[in-house]
C-alpha cells in the first residue's frame, strides 16, 4: 500500500505541530509541538478549552486569595496559561514542547533568562523534566544572549521569528539547541516587495534561506537543530524534505496525509558538507550589520514581535473578562 506525504516526511524528518489545538494533536500524532501567542489566544477562545482557561484563572485566585484585585489574578493566570496548555500537549505527545517568553521582553537580556527560568520552574512543579521543554524566545540579539545563559543551565531554547543567516550563526555559535527559520512569512515579504504572485516551491525565498543554514550547520558541524515553520502551501514542505525538523500547522498536515506520491529527500548533511560555503563569525557588531542590511529581516523581525504582542495583549483581555464572568 502507497504511503501519503505525511508517512514519508515522518521517515526522514521529525514532524511538529505547529498549533495550540489540543484535539489536532491527537489526530496527527507529531513527536513535538510547538506554540507561540497567537496560537495560545486562538486556542484559549475555543469553547473546548475552556476549561484549561478556567482553572487557570481559578488557581491563580487560590494562589493570591480572595482579596487580591481581578488584575494581579489575570496577570498570574496570563503567566500561567502557556504551560497550562503545554502540560495537556506533553500528555498526548513523546517529545517536547515549546513555550513562548512574553515577545515584550524580545530585547530585554535580563528579563528573558528570568522568565525562562520561571517557565520552566513551573513545569518542575508539575513534575516535567527540563528536557521535555523548549524555552521559545524571539531571535534578536538580546535574545540570543538570554538563550545563550538558559542553555548553560540546562533549559533548551527555541529561537523563534528568525528570518537570516546572520541570526541562525548567531544561534549556533552560541550553543543554541533548536531555530525555527520562518519559511512562509518570508515569502510573504517577498510577494508584497516584487509584486509577484507565486514562486514555484523550489524557488521559494523562504525554502531557499532554510536550504542554505542547514547546509551551513551540516558543513561546519553545529549541533543547532533546523526546524522549519510557517509554511503557506505544502510544496515548501516537500522542498525541505529532511530538514532536521518541521513545524506544521494542522490544515497542511491534513493536505499532507490525504496526498499520495513519493516523497524525495531534498536536505542531506552529506550534500551539505560538500558544498562550498564560507565560514562567517557572527559578533554582535557583525550581527547588526547583517541585520540591518537584510531588509526583509530587519522589517519580519520587527513585525512578528509586534504580532506576537498584540496577541498577548488579547488573550490578557480575554482573560480579564472570562475572569469578571466567573467572579460574578
């Protein structure tokens, strides 16, 4: 019997998903999933999670007490409610999740490493290894450096909004365990600065910067794991077949399985260590030089932490009424 897409990518790549949606997880059995804000909101308006939502709310009362006021309640359940939901996801999956740090501390050094480490306190608690968790936080410098600790203490890291080279090195220079190289929402940019409508998959921008920092990492020999996400059509999946991992949203990862035909491995370390490729150092100068020359990074990174902070700001409304409802 003919093997989907789905099966196949399974045999060479390990599959992700990329969603809050507790029941989609079930239904496609990803070894890891992963979760950022807007995910969370999305997520916690679902009359199904409700209840996650609610006893959040209702633990973080207990914790302050009855004469704490409604806004320090909601300000601890908004702390909270991330790993609510990633402890009902590492019941369902094998491997790992990941949890976001508030995108409001993206160039706070200080702040993130704190809250990394509040994170993971909080899954401690609950009796969830370190190693089960990865520790989201958005790929500035700022945020590089903040990983850089984390990861000397044992708290694995997922840089997320990463969109260049520049950032990626960064990442694994500083021992980084897992990127999440942002393959759709660079097409996006380059649609809108061209005019064009479509790229065929293997000409996708952001299939073509995903290629070339796995092939980096594969010829220099970095352990950072590879892990696309934000994927627009599943084309851009097939092309980076055997990527270390991809994040996968439910809608394609349904396309995928309903999609039969033979699935090549486009990604290979042995292909990666035999192109030619210059080693680059990435200090912090050297890091905001690129940065600032690579105007479609610069202008993504910029947009996703402001989308990622309205989305909190949301789920911190969200929260707010649900907890006035309940209260009476």
């Amino acid at each position: 019997m003919a093997k989907n897409l789905l099966e196949q990518l399974k045999a060479m790549t390990v599959v992700v998903a990329d969603t809050g949606d507790i029941q989609a997880i079930e239904t496609f059995t990803p070894r890891d999933a992963t979760t950022n804000p807007s995910l969370i909101t999305a997520a916690a308006q679902m009359p199904q999670y409700q209840g996650i939502v609610d006893d959040t709310l209702k633990a973080a009362r207990a914790t302050l007490g009855a004469g704490a006021a409604a806004a320090d309640v909601v300000s601890l359940a908004f702390d909270r409610l991330a790993v609510s939901f990633g402890l009902k996801i590492l019941e369902i999956i094998p491997g790992r999740v990941s949890t976001e740090v508030d995108a409001r501390l993206s160039f706070d050094t200080d702040a993130t490493v704190a809250k990394g480490r509040e994170l993971i306190a909080q899954y401690k608690e609950k009796g969830i290894s370190p190693e089960r968790v990865l520790i989201k936080i958005a790929a500035t410098w700022e945020g590089i450096q903040a990983a850089a600790v984390l990861e000397k203490e044992g708290i694995h890291c997922n840089l997320t909004l990463l969109f260049g080279l520049h950032q990626a090195i960064a990442c694994a220079e500083n021992g980084i365990t897992l990127i999440s190289p942002f393959v759709g929402r660079i097409l996006d940019w380059y649609k809108k600065d061209t005019g064009r409508d479509s790229y065929a998959p293997a000409e996708d921008p952001g299939v073509v910067s995903v290629t070339e920092i796995y092939n980096y990492y594969k010829k220099f020999g970095f352990k950072t794991e590879v892990m696309g996400a934000s994927f627009r059509n599943i084309g851009e999946i097939v092309e980076l077949a055997g990527s270390d991992l991809l994040t996968i949203a439910p809608s394609l990862l349904a396309e995928l399985q309903s999609t039969e035909g033979t699935l090549v491995r486009k990604l290979d370390p042995a292909n990666a260590a035999a192109s030619a490729i210059a080693e680059i150092n990435v200090d912090k100068a050297t890091f905001e030089r690129m940065h600032s020359e690579n105007r479609m990074a610069t202008e993504k990174l910029a947009e996703g932490i402001d989308g990622f902070t309205k989305a909190l700001v949301s789920l911190e409304e969200l929260l707010a009424a649900r907890l006035a409802t309940l209260e009476g």
